[in-house]
C-alpha cells in the first residue's frame, strides 16, 4: 500500500468512526459502575459545544436524541441510608465528587424514606443530555400531575390535524381551549373528565408512543390508553419523558402552543416552583390525592420543566404523601441541589 493510500484510509476511518458516535441514539452505550480513580475527570466541553444548537425536546416522531452525546459514562451510585441507588448519567464529577454533589440529596430522600415516605426523581438536562434518576422506575399514582401531558397531547394532535371526536377543528380547538385552562390552571377535574370523555385515552398513548415511552399494543400502552380510569399509573421515568416532549412543543412558538404555556405559567399550585426558588423559571403540572382505605393512591406529585442558570431541566418528582404539597415543597430544594452531578 502506497503512502497516499494509508493516509486516505487513515482519513476514512476517523470519519466513518466520527458519523458513526454522531448518530449513535443516547444512552445506546454506557460504561456502568464507572472505576476511574477519584479525582479523575474528563473534559467533555469540545462535546458539549457542539452540542450548542441541539433542539430540546419533541422531533416528529420522537425524543431528539442529539443532547445524548455526552451520555457515554452511566454509573450506578449507592448512598448511605436510601432505599435505592441513583443512576447518574453523562456527568463528568468524579465518584467521590458524585457523594458530596448529592449530600443534601441523600439527607433529603433519607429523611423522607424513614418517615414512611416513598419518592421518586428524575432529573434531565436537555443542554447536556446528563440526567440523574432515583426509583424512576416504579409504577406510581401521578394523580391530576398526568393532566398535563394529556392536555399537551391534545394541543399537539390537534395541531398535526389527528385529533378525532366530534365537530370541526376549530368547534375542537375551542373546546380544548375552553376546557384545558381550568385543567391547567386550577386542576378542576369535571373539566378534565369532559376533555377526556371527548377525544379518549388514545390519542394520549398514541403520543407517549411517538416518545417510546411504548409500543401500540403493548401492556404499557393499554394503561395509557386509560380505558379504566382518567389517572393510570405511571413511572417517574415515563413522566420525565412526557415532560422532555412536552418541551418541545410548547418552545415550538406556534400559537396554540402560546396559549398552552401561558396556562401553565398561570397554574395556582406548583411546589416545585416554590421549592426552586425565584432564581428560577418553572412550568409544571402537580398532583395530589389523601390517603384513604386504597394506601397506594396516595400521592403527591409535580413535574415539569425548570430552567436556572442559562440551562433547562426536566424534572419529575414523584411521591406517595398524601396530598401534601407543603411537604413536597419542602423536599425540592434538597433534590433540586442534586442537578449540581449534571453540569
């Protein structure tokens, strides 16, 4: 092989090889439990620069999977007095930096969980596509917090002329529109029940399937389709994800999408914007529901989207308090410390 030869092929497969982790989807690949020795970072900020344009949220047909380049390093971290371990991904701290990061996390969660308490989180930055998550995947009431992809589902569908039901696309647009801001704003649930009578669960699982969150005809699917209540279960994981995509839409700039964000902007109850302070800016959906003689749909909930500090979050946070959202607000700020592993 001739010197111009090599050099060609050389060139050749460092391109292939760079196309190739381009297009690799986030999260395909990971090195778990991570065993460099303390101290040791990796400079990840020629990636993250590339990744300045990245949309954040909704594409056509799913989740952009651009932000997910610096998601190569996924570990598995263990703390003291928690009854999970937290999966954190993309971020570049150090094991022993990871601990510290997370210490008001740790106190946080651990208090709570000794109380009887069971919580739920996940948190994604869309700059980095870094994300943390703790017991994201255990079905759990979300109670009137699932109003808000619904209703997102909704503006969307109807946007892409999809929706079904009865009457013209603007007798529905009215509709939504008349109905979806006491969803929004006030969490009424007779006009939730009527917006779901309507247009029916299946326009919503159709939506979570766009996002993989499942496949038609799958179990997953059926729940979503909520053929047997307005609230199915979900996970903290599932959650988020909706919340990523509803990003999307609502940043997209559309009319429609204005007047959905303005209704969330203008929501009564939120403890995680009371929990994450005025620094930053929050649009979110919480639910709630006491306890009664069926324990396990006692809930307290919120997720949404924050963004502090030149950087935006998907946040859910999932917890079985019985209709406490002081309780909740106050377990925000030791959980929100923890995007600190994501920077």
């Amino acid at each position: 092989m001739s010197l111009r030869q090599a050099s060609t092929q050389a060139i050749v497969s460092v391109v292939s090889l760079a196309i190739g982790l381009a297009v690799t989807p986030a999260f395909s690949w990971c090195i778990v439990d991570d065993t460099r020795p303390a101290g040791t970072t990796v400079d990840l900020s020629p990636l993250r620069a590339s990744m300045a344009d990245s949309p954040q949220g909704l594409v056509e047909d799913g989740i952009d999977e651009a932000t997910g380049a610096t998601a190569a390093l996924e570990r598995s971290v263990s703390l003291d007095g928690l009854a999970h371990g937290l999966t954190v991904t993309g971020s570049i701290a150090s094991d022993s930096e990871l601990k510290g990061l997370l210490r008001d996390f740790q106190k946080t969660i651990g208090a709570f969980e000794a109380s009887g308490g069971k919580a739920a989180v996940v948190i994604r930055c869309l700059d980095t596509g870094s994300s943390l998550a703790y017991n994201q995947d255990e079905l759990m009431y979300p109670a009137s917090s699932i109003k808000g992809p619904y209703v997102i589902s909704l503006y969307q569908a109807l946007e892409r002329g999809t929706l079904e039901g009865a009457g013209s696309d603007g007798e529905k647009a009215a509709t939504i529109a008349r109905l979806a801001k006491p969803v929004i704003v006030s969490s009424d649930n007779d006009s939730y029940i009527k917006l779901h009578d309507a247009f029916g669960g299946e326009v919503f699982a159709d939506w979570c399937a766009k996002q993989g969150i499942c496949q038609a005809g799958s179990d997953a699917y059926e729940r979503l389709c909520c053929k047997d209540t307005h609230y199915p279960f979900v996970t903290c994981a599932e959650l988020a994800t909706m919340w990523q995509a509803g990003n999307g839409y609502l940043a997209s700039g559309s009319d429609k999408a204005g007047e959905l964000r303005g209704f969330f902007e203008k929501r009564k109850e939120s403890p995680l914007r009371e929990g994450v302070g005025e620094l930053a800016t929050t649009i979110s959906k919480a639910g709630w529901y006491p306890k009664d003689t069926i324990d396990k749909l006692a809930a307290t909930v919120d997720a949404g989207i924050v963004t502090q500090d030149g950087r935006t979050y998907v946040v859910a946070i999932m917890t079985n308090a019985p209709a406490d959202l002081d309780r909740l607000a106050a377990l925000v700020p030791g959980i929100w410390t923890a995007r600190a592993v994501l920077m």
